[in-house]
C-alpha cells in the first residue's frame, strides 16, 4: 500500500537515475515497515525548475525535490521517523540537491480509503 510520489525539479533527470531513486525508496519502505516490495508503488515525477520556487524565489538553475509517503495509518512515530531520515539519505545519494530545496511528507492513510480496482 505504501504509495510514494517524488517530484523532482529537474526535467532532465535521467531515467536511470530515476530508476534507481525508485529502487532505493522501495527497498527503504521495505525495511522501516517490513513490507515486500511489490507492496509498494513509486512514482517519479520530472518537473520544469522555472516552478519551483523557495522562500518566493527561482531555485537558479538547482533542483528542488518533495517526496510523499502514503503509509497505512498507525504507523509507529520511530518507524516515520526513519523512513524521513532513510528518505533523506536516498535523495542526497542520488541527486544534487541543495539541503534546503528537498520537502519530505508523510501521509497516514486508513486502510478502508485506499486500495487498487478489483
């Protein structure tokens, strides 16, 4: 169920990279909530610099990243705290990023309002 989207501001961002991105979070979500990985679903989201914006200003020429995580509601505050941390390191081992333009969210979601089609 966990559900993960990173928007990064950078339309350029290789497929590999984002790939990797992808395979490093879901082995992270994997291990912080003891999930398989085909439980969890990323999506990497390339977006144009020229609308990301911090503190009202351009990010002149760097990229910016926000990563969500849905989880199932309940999660245990330690187990966000290191899927925060973990997040933070993944994005850091994969793009140049300036600390101060990468956002991290959790949302806690309730089992009975998600789920895939039948």
């Amino acid at each position: 169920m966990p559900f993960i989207r990173v928007t990064v501001a950078d339309p350029d961002l290789q497929t590999r990279t984002a790939e990797a991105l992808a395979r490093d979070i879901t082995s992270l979500v994997g291990r912080v909530l003891e999930l398989e990985p085909w439980h969890t679903v990323v999506h990497v989201h390339r977006v144009s610099r020229s609308g990301w914006f911090v503190g009202g200003q351009g990010l002149a020429g760097a990229a910016g990243v926000h990563c969500e995580v849905s989880i199932p509601a309940g999660t245990t505050p330690h187990r966000k705290a290191d899927l925060l941390r973990g997040a933070q390191t993944v994005i850091a081992a994969h793009l140049a990023v300036p600390s101060d333009a990468v956002y991290l969210a959790i949302h806690e979601l309730d089992g009975g309002t998600v789920g895939a089609p039948a």
